[in-house]
C-alpha cells in the first residue's frame, strides 16, 4: 500500500502507528510528495501507471492499492480531485474541515458544521499535543473501543448526509477509517 498525503507529520504519525500494528499483514509506504489534494491525486495516477508498466516489463511489483489522504481546507480543484482518484482507482481517506475532526470523533460526538480551528483546538485538548502526535496521544487514538466510536460517527455522518441529499462529503465527515480498516485488513 502506498500512502500519498497532503501533510508532512500528523498523517504519517498517525498511519505509521497503526501499520506498526499491523505490519505482519500489510506493508505501507509512504511517498515523499506532499501538497493540494488535486496535487496527491496527480502523483498517485502517475505512480500507479509508471508501476504497472513496470511490473509488466517484469520489473517489480505494483502497490495493491494507492491512497490519497487529504483535509478540506481551503483547497481548490477539490472535485476534479475526487473524479481524478475515482477514474483512475486511486482510493482517498478525505475529512472535513481537517483529520483533527477525526481524532476528535474518537472522544466527543460533533454532528454540527465546525470550522477547522475550532476541530483543532478540541483534538488538541483531548490528545494534549498538537501536529506532532506523541506517544500517549497515539495511544488513545488507537484504543479499540475509540475507533469503533470513532467509525460509528463518521458512519452516522455519512447517512445523515445522504438521507438530507447533502453532499456526501459534507462538514462535518471523515472517511480516514477505510484506511484504518484496510490497515486491519477489515
């Protein structure tokens, strides 16, 4: 699995931590890029064709699956992002407004919008860190019965916004537990 993400610390702490979990069962690679979400999705295609031809000169082995984890933000070129990865099976872990919502998911309920600093301000007060995940932090956010409070919110999210024909992807969401699962091997 290769992990192509938008920022350069909390995403990689995070997924590191839980591919140490699991590494017995899956090997994740990182890839050096960073930036837009439009930017990680370019580089992913790119990848995943020069791979493949690569493997077909007998020259190595593709990732299984390539994965773009990205905030909203204030990032433009979003849906052209989304249809881009779509198109090209590029899979993505997306959270809006930010990843912080996801940690925050894992202590507290937050079913209405919230700007991203305020999602910050409130995982940072739960994790007592800030971008830089400490070790306790990573603990907690690992707690099994966390995450599966965590998914259940992102779950709940997801429904609601599709039964109130919102779009899928909606403040507040987080679909960062597929990759957690995946990880898992779920």
């Amino acid at each position: 699995m290769l992990v192509i993400a938008e920022g350069q610390a909390t995403e990689k702490q995070y997924l590191t931590d839980w591919h140490r979990r699991y590494r017995h069962r899956v090997n994740v690679e990182f890839s050096p890029v960073h930036g837009t979400p439009f930017h990680l999705v370019e580089e992913a295609v790119r990848v995943k064709q020069q791979e493949a031809r690569e493997e077909k000169r007998g020259r190595g082995r593709a990732h299984d699956q390539i994965w773009c984890v990205f905030d909203r933000d204030e990032h433009p070129l979003l849906p052209e992002a989304f249809k881009l990865a779509q198109d090209h099976g590029v899979r993505t872990a997306f959270s809006n407004p930010c990843l912080e919502l996801w940690f925050l998911w894992h202590f507290q309920d937050q079913t209405g919008h919230i700007e991203r600093h305020d999602a910050q301000r409130a995982a940072r007060g739960h994790l007592g860190c800030d971008k830089n995940l400490t070790a306790a932090a990573l603990k907690a956010l690992a707690l099994p019965e966390r995450f599966a409070v965590a998914k259940k919110r992102a779950l709940a999210l997801e429904a609601k916004h599709l039964g109130d024909d919102s779009p899928a992807a909606s403040n507040p969401s987080s679909d960062v537990w597929q990759l957690i699962d995946e990880i898992q091997g779920n």
